[in-house]
C-alpha cells in the first residue's frame, strides 16, 4: 500500500520527515513531495498549504504522479460541538463543504457538490475505528513522554480525548459564535471546522481511494480563535496528530 500523507502544517511534515527512511524529494507545483519508508509503508508526505484548492490539488498530485491508495489528512481545527475542547482529538466519520451552495438550482440540496449527486463523503467505519484507537493508545502511552506538562497546562490542556464525528471544511478561517451556530444548525453531528479535509475527501471519493482526516482542537471557532497559533502548533497540535498518525502506521495490521 503505498499511504498519501497531507500535513496542513509545516512543523508536523518535519516531525513525520525526522521518521522516514530511504527519503528523496521533488517539487513539483510549489509542493515539496517527500517519498520514503515508516513501519515498511510506502508513505508520500506534502505540505499541502490550506484551503481547498490547495489540499486537493496536492491529494490529486499524491494520487495521479506518486500512485498512492490511500489518504491521510492530518492538521488542526476549531471545536463547534461544545463537548469539544483544546488539544482533543478529532477523527472525521463524515466530510462536508460547508461553503458550497448551489441549492438555488431546482433538486439541488445545501452543500450538494455539482454533477456528483452529494454532499458528504462518509468514512468508512473500519478506518474511523483504526484512526481512534491509534490517538487513544498515543494519548495513553506517550502524551506525556512527548509533551512537557507545563506546555499543556498553558494551553489548560488536562484530559484530551479522542472522539468521531462530522467535519465540515470551507475556504474561510471560522471565527464567531453565529456562524458556529448556523453550522450547527444545518449540519448535523458537526464536530469541527477546518479548511481541506472535505476537499481532500472528494478527490478520493472520485478516485475510489480510502481517506483519513485526524484534525487536533486548536481553537473553538469562537470571536477568541486567534489563539497563538504558531506555538500551539510546533509545541502541541504537531505531536498530537503526528503522534497518532504514527501510532496508526506502525499498527496498521492490528487495528482490525
Ligand atoms: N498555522 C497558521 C494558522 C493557520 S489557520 C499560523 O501559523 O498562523 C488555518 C489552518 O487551521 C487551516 O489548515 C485550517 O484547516 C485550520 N483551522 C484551525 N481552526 C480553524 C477555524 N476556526 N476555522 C477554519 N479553519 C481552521
């Protein structure tokens, strides 16, 4: 199995990067694509950018130039479902592009994608159930070992958990509470927003190729969301999805 892995954050890539062996390199369309080996996988990783545009065209690359059958898609999101807090992990058992309406044409739902006949793109729940239990098991055994308490006691970090649920991504950075509640409102079991994974699910759902999305509660979408960003995420959301992203690979045969 050759695994495709987008990373929405520099710092992450270079996390999964210190892991790979065998690696070469090649830039191609303002990407630099990393090829090598983790746990005997053939794993392709990018730094995919953010927006939609961004992550699918990069997962099209992966798929189109480096052969690969599989997706994953890891980065940080804002929290909507208030059971949500910082640093929990969240693994998405459905995508949606909440920026897309089109339902203004006759038959055509809220957020249906044009010509293909929907508006979601489940996962399948084998993978969902892998993807948990290698954040669980990372948060059980090595949260601690790879994050210094007093980091995650400056972010009020104390019990992070990992739980499943819909993913809604859209090219705009959510920052207040009433488009949080209009979301809400029309999606159900909406966990968290974000601004790829959605997209990145419609590239493989055309291509017929599993995807993984594992996003990591940076913010809470809130009129507060601009949280320090560039030090939560080298200090604390990089390990996190990393961390449970490697966990998944070296398992990859025992989750079942
Ligand atoms: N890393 C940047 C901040 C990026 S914010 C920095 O250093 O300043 C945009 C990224 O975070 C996107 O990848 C998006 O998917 C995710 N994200 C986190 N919280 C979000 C929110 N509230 N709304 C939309 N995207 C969010």
């Amino acid at each position: 199995m050759k695994i495709g892995i987008l990373g929405a954050m520099e710092e992450e890539i270079h996390l999964f990067g210190d892991k790979m062996t065998g690696c070469s390199s090649e830039t191609r369309g303002q990407r630099k694509y990393i090829s090598g080996q983790l746990f005997g996988h053939d794993i392709h990783l990018v730094f995919s950018r953010w927006g939609k545009v961004a992550a699918s065209s990069t997962a099209t690359t992966l798929i189109e130039r480096y052969g690969v059958d599989y997706l994953i898609f890891t980065g940080v999101a804002g929290g909507v479902d208030p059971q949500l807090n910082i640093g929990d992990i969240v693994v998405a058992d459905n995508l949606i592009q909440h920026d897309m309406d089109v339902s203004f044409l006759p038959q055509m739902k809220e957020f249906e994608i044009p010509l293909l006949g929907r508006a979601d793109f489940p996962v399948a729940r084998k993978e969902v159930e892998k993807a948990i239990m290698a954040a669980e098991n990372w948060l059980g055994q090595d949260l601690t070992k790879q994050v210094a308490a007093e980091t995650l006691a400056q972010f009020a970090i104390t019990a992070p958990k990992v739980t499943c649920g819909t993913i809604a991504s859209g090219d705009q950075f959510v920052s207040s509470i009433a488009k949080v509640q209009q979301l809400r409102e029309k999606i159900p079991n909406l966990c968290c927003v974000e601004m790829e994974g959605a997209a990145v699910a419609q590239v493989a759902y055309e291509y017929g190729i599993p995807c993984l999305v594992l996003r990591t509660i940076s913010d809470k979408a809130d009129d507060d969301a601009i949280i320090d960003f560039p030090r939560f995420i080298s200090s604390v959301a990089a390990f996190f999805t990393c961390g449970s992203v490697l966990r998944l690979l070296e398992g990859w045969g025992s989750y079942t």
